[in-house]
C-alpha cells in the first residue's frame, strides 16, 4: 500500500494497483480517505456506485478533476459514459491514464 492513506475495500472488484497510479497533491479523492475513516469511504463509495447505477446517466460533467478517482469509479461503474471533467489544475495525464485503461476516449478534460 502506499503511503497515502488508500485503504483497500474488501471484495471490491475496483483495481487498487491501477488506482494508485493516479495522483496528485493536497487532499482529497474518491478513494483517499485516512485509515480511520476506512468504513465511512466504503460507504460512500457504495453509495455512488448504488447511485450511479440507478440514474445511469449517459453524460457527466464533473467539476474538479483532482486525481481523477471519480473519473475512474463512473466508467467502472457504468463503461458506456462520456464525462466531461473540469478543473484549475492541469489533471490530463490522469484522466488520459483513465481512458487508456478502459481503452476509450470517453472521457475529455477541458
């Protein structure tokens, strides 16, 4: 594990070794919780999964792309999305680290 805090979900089919390649600075993250926090993240990823599922939205625009963690939870989740993902900060080696791992360009930083 690396030295983030990145705690594994346990029977997650999320790719944990990919995940960790996505960085960046300050805090934050879908997956970045502080190890003492670790059932609060679980179940705020639940909940987005869950959420996502049920609205399966075709279109996203995210705003604040940081480590592109959500990035990667929407097209787990739902592999036929488009996103459209913004942020302050240059976040294009992550999102373009995004796509390539599900092989698609569905994913556009601007």
């Amino acid at each position: 594990m690396i030295e983030t805090g990145l705690v594994y979900m346990k029977n997650s089919n999320i790719d944990w070794e990919f995940v960790e390649t996505l960085t960046g600075t300050g805090e934050g993250g879908t997956f970045l919780w502080p190890d003492n926090q670790a059932s609060a993240r679980d179940i705020q990823i639940s909940f987005k999964i869950d959420w996502l599922q049920k609205v399966s939205p075709k279109y996203l625009v995210e705003i604040g792309t940081h480590r592109a963690h959500f990035c990667y939870l929407c097209k787990f989740t739902i592999p036929s999305i488009k996103i459209v993902t913004l942020d302050i900060a240059d976040r294009q080696e992550n999102v373009t680290k995004v796509n390539t791992y599900f092989k698609t360009e569905d994913i556009c930083f601007k």
